[in-house]
C-alpha cells in the first residue's frame, strides 16, 4: 500500500499537482497582491473586487419585517423575515417559484412582471426588501444594480443595462401593488456572509463569506479608505468586498491544471476555481488519471477503460472516495483491473481533495489577513459557509479547518470559526434590507 501510495504522489509530484507543491506563504501574498491591485482598480489586477456599498456593522432591528427575495439559477424564492428579541430569523410566508427565464424566453417587460407577480402574497407586509440576486450586477451607491448580464441558461432579452430594483418597482407599481419599495440588491456570496450577523448571539470581530459549491467566491469587510478606486467613499466607514475570488488568476497551478484548462469551454477564465469547485472537480481528476493510466501507473485494462470514459462529475469522484467499491463509475473501471488500481485511483483522488482544500484555505487567509480582524480568540473572524462541494465532499471541510489553524491560528494569532446558517441567503438578504 505504501508503494502505490508513493508512486501516486510521485506522479502528482512530476506535473506539480500534488498538495505538497502549494505553498501557503507565496501564494497568501499573491492573493493579497492581486486584492491590492483590484481595490485600486488597475487592469493587471485578475480578482474584481465589487464594492458592495453594503455594511455588516449595523444593528439588525428586531420585530421589523422585510421582503426577502431569493433568485438562484433555477427557482425563485419569495418570504418575509423578522428578527424577534433574541436576534432569532422568523421566515414566513415563504413560496419557492420558477426562475422567469427558465423555461423560455422572455423580452424585458415580460421578465420583470413575471418577477412582480411572485411578490403579490407579500407587497403589503413592508416597505423595505432584500433582494438576493445572484447573477453578475454592477451595484450603484443607492444599492440598487445595474444587469450586465445573464447567465445559467436563463433566457431573457434587453435587460442588461437596466437597473434591477427600479424595474421591479415599475411592475409593481404598474400591477397596482402597494408601495415603491426600497430595495437593497445583493449577490448569494454577500448574502452569505451577512448570514452571520448576530449568529446564535455570538460576538465576532469581523466577517467573511465563503461559497464552494458548483463555483467559488468569497467576500469579506474591508475598509473604505482601502477602497482607492471610489474617492467619493466615506474613508471612515466599511463595506463588504465581492471579490470574485475564482477568478484569481496568479499564483500556483500545476502542469496539468493548464492543459485542462484548455479543455473546458472558457480557457482562460476562472482558473482558480478550475482547480477547486464542483464543476470543475471531477473532470480534472479525470483528467489526472487518464494522464496516470498513459504513464502507466494503471492495469492495461484499467486504463484502457479509462481513456474511453468522456465525464465524471465531482458528485461521481466523491462517491468513489466514499465507497471505492461500490457502483460508482470509478470502482467499475477498477474492478476491471486489480486491487492496486483502486487504491491508485483513490490515492489520487484524495490527493486532489487535498489540494482543494489547501487552496480553499489559501483563499481564506487571504481575506482574513486582508480584512485586518481576528486578533482577539474570543472575537473571531466568522466564515460563514455555504455550498454542497464544501460539506458533502469526503474530508474536505475538516482539511480547510486544518489548514486555517495552521496558517492562520498557529502562525499568524487570527482565529476564525467556520459556521453554517439554515436559509443564509433569505437571512443575509433580510439582514441587508434591514440594515442599509
């Protein structure tokens, strides 16, 4: 077992693609050099850097209702929120509807009043509405957004340009609907992180919201005065940061990171979240292992097997981690060959679980050490996490934890506490419409 755990790390090893081969401290200060240069708004910069003109600082009023919408790729959530005397989430009259967009195309007109129609149940109950809007805006000062463009497959004509929130006004007010509404846009990685404001009554020092499921992003508080591309900003004051983060494009990636890359349908965009989110997981360790089996590290019939396979999704990946001898497509091609097959493949795969995580940490103290909180044990720095790559995949939010107390906690004194939060887009989204 030790041999073939050896000769897999070797392999990973000659194309740079082992854990061993990302190093905390280089690539920490790449992420921060490239923060820098983004909040500077110069073009060398790889990470965007939105500012949000969202602030997490302000108290959450308790006993006031807000609208609360949530629009994914394909459902569309409607609900009011409360917080009663214990800072607790009260979510009611919740309804989950279709996208609009989803299944066909609509013109402008049509997109936002099929938009105004899911609020009809809710439009009396406040004047004011977090609106979770989790494709790319340009947010404005009034924390409005201005589309630039669809995405998810949602089909929709003429809206890019236009402002979310006014339109929405517009089509309520033309359905005869109560009241223009006061409507604060923000994405679901913004959302996220305003989750943890005031999370079971803890006391945290700062916030950081972090998103690893299908993609990656995170965001985290920064100071205006930081902020060198917005002179008109209050530099006493703070916002949150979208920065984006899957598209860090410095930094570390393995030999075959960069020919994969060349196979995916964007070359060139979002490498860093190429190397580590759920839609990109499961491709590249196939991807790793078809190159193992023409180095010879499989059974010809292992991986001649393995050169005919066309996918494999990281939900595929993570069942044959968990069970490497269950039906799963991974164990099927290993059961034509030997058992050193299986245990090559899934020293492979888990080192590339590894890895992940190791650059998900990398991610992390990033923003930690960039948003200048954390210093005192009994005030951390609160992650809040969301994704399904993050919590269903084998071992990987224990190695993030891991490696953050290594970085962070044991080299650094930031301490941080990572937590997860029922309905943190309806929350984080109730708590913006509350408190900006």
């Amino acid at each position: 077992m030790k041999k073939t755990q050896r000769k897999a790390i070797d392999f990973l090893k000659q194309y740079r693609m082992d854990p061993l081969d990302v190093d905390f401290t280089e690539n920490i200060a790449m992420f921060l050099e490239q923060m820098e240069l983004g909040l500077a708004g110069r073009k060398s910069s790889t990470l965007d850097m939105i500012p949000t003109y969202l602030t997490a600082e302000n108290d959450v009023p308790s006993h006031k209702r807000v609208i609360v919408a949530d629009a994914g790729g394909t459902n569309f959530r409607v609900a009011t929120v409360y917080f009663d005397e214990n800072n607790t989430p009260v979510i009611e009259n919740l309804k989950k509807f279709t996208m609009p967009g989803v299944e066909r195309k609509l013109n402008k007109t049509e997109f936002f009043n099929a938009m105004a129609e899911y609020f009809r149940h809710v439009a009396d109950a406040s004047e004011k509405m977090g609106f979770c809007f989790s494709y790319p805006v340009e947010i404005q000062p009034s924390k409005d957004g201005r589309m630039i463009r669809f995405s998810k497959e949602i089909k929709v004509t003429g809206v890019e340009g236009q402002l979310v929130g006014d339109h929405l006004n517009q089509a309520l007010a033309a359905m005869g609907l109560p009241g223009r509404k006061r409507i604060v846009l923000l994405n679901d990685t913004v959302a996220t992180l305003l989750a943890g404001v005031g999370y079971q009554n803890r006391v945290f020092d700062g916030f950081i919201g972090f998103i690893l499921g299908t993609g990656t992003n995170c965001a985290y508080m920064e100071q205006n005065a930081n902020i060198t591309k917005n002179k008109a900003l209050d530099p006493t004051g703070t916002q949150i940061i979208n920065t984006e983060s899957g598209g860090m494009g410095k930094g570390y990636r393995g030999k075959l990171d960069v020919r994969f890359d060349k196979t995916t349908v964007n070359p060139g965009v979002n490498v860093f979240e190429k190397m580590i989110s759920g839609a990109y997981l499961g491709p590249l360790c196939l991807f790793v292992l078809q190159q193992a089996g023409a180095d010879g590290l499989f059974s010809k019939p292992a991986a001649a097997i393995l050169k005919t396979l066309s996918d494999l999704d990281t939900r595929e990946m993570n069942r044959f981690l968990l069970y490497p001898y269950g039906d799963n497509p991974l164990a099927e091609v290993c059961k034509r060959g030997s058992d050193a097959d299986t245990l090559t493949a899934w020293f492979l795969a888990d080192r590339l679980t590894e890895r992940a995580a190791k650059l998900s940490a990398v991610n992390l103290a990033a923003m930690a050490l960039k948003s200048g909180r954390g210093a005192d044990p009994t005030r951390p720095i609160c992650i809040v996490a969301e994704g399904t790559t993050f919590y269903k995949m084998k071992s990987l939010k224990s190695r993030i934890e891991y490696y953050l107390k290594h970085v962070l906690e044991n080299k650094k004194s930031i301490y941080t506490d990572i937590i997860h939060v029922d309905n943190a887009t309806l929350i984080g989204a109730a708590i913006a419409g509350l408190t900006n």
